[in-house]
C-alpha cells in the first residue's frame, strides 16, 4: 500500500520529531490500520460476518442436498397417470438452491469490498443470511405446494 492512494497522504511529522509527539503516533496508527483487513477495532465485526457467511453457507449445502433427495423422492413416482408433473418439484427446488447460491455469492462480494473499503459488514452478512432463509422458504413453499396437487386432479368422491 502506498501513501499516494490514501485522499490527504500519511500525516506528516513535525520538526520536533519526538517519539511521544502526536504525529508519530498518527503515522503509526495509520500505518498499523493500512496493512492489514483485519485491523484490531474491527475484530469483532469481521468475526461476526465470518460465523454468518459460514452459517448461510451451511444452509446453502444442507438446503441442497436435501433439495436433491426430497426432487428424487417425489418424482420417483410421478407421472402422467398420477396427473402428476415434476415441474414444480423441480421449480421449488432450484428456487431453494440456486436463490440460495446466488444470495450467498453477492453477500460474498458485498462483503469483501466493504473489507476493501474499511467499512463495517456484519450487516451486510446478516441481510444475506436474512435473504437466503427467505429464498430457501420460497422454493420450500413452490415444493409444497406442487407435492399437495399430486394425484388430486381428475379424482371425484362419491357422493353415499
């Protein structure tokens, strides 16, 4: 990193030169917070944004597979005497999974150029988190609902 990038350059030092002065202390601390994209005051933050984007990512995975079986387990069975398509089994699947990947991927990039730019990103991983939950419980509720239609169409009661 280079003093040229940074709007004002580093602090420049006094002629006092002193090692208690407040300039040095200035060019140490910006020094110190330069080198690194985990400075020491923002420890907390970065863990907090790591556990979460660990979590969505744990979703993800667990929504997938289980995705995968449930789509195996329902159109095992399905076809065309049951009235039954698997096109919203499919549907509610990939919506779970892919919005899920896809909310995951952009928390990601949201994420490190808020690490880039300094900035503060717990909330960023938690609108994610938030996001993929939602996603997952929308192709969850397409599922469920293509998995209540299956082989109720075309039946009649009789009437006694």
């Amino acid at each position: 990193m280079t003093w040229s990038n940074v709007p004002g350059g580093p602090p420049q030092s006094s002629p006092t030169g002193g090692p208690h002065d407040r300039d040095a202390q200035q060019r140490a601390e910006w020094a110190r917070g330069g080198t690194t994209l985990f400075p020491a005051g923002r420890i907390a933050d970065r863990v907090s944004t790591v556990l979460l984007l660990v979590f969505g990512a744990v979703v993800t995975l667990v929504t997938a597979v289980v995705g995968i079986i449930a789509l195996v387990s329902a159109t095992a069975g399905c076809d065309a005497a049951t009235g039954c398509s698997p096109g919203g089994y499919l549907g509610g699947t990939a919506i779970a999974v892919g919005g899920a990947f896809v909310v995951g991927v952009a928390t990601v990039v949201l994420t490190i150029g808020a690490w880039l730019r300094r900035r503060s990103s717990w909330w960023i991983a938690a609108i994610g988190f938030v996001l993929a939950i939602a996603v997952i419980t929308w192709g969850g509720v397409v599922f469920a609902d293509a998995a209540d239609g299956v082989g109720t169409a075309g039946t009649a009661t009789a009437a006694p």
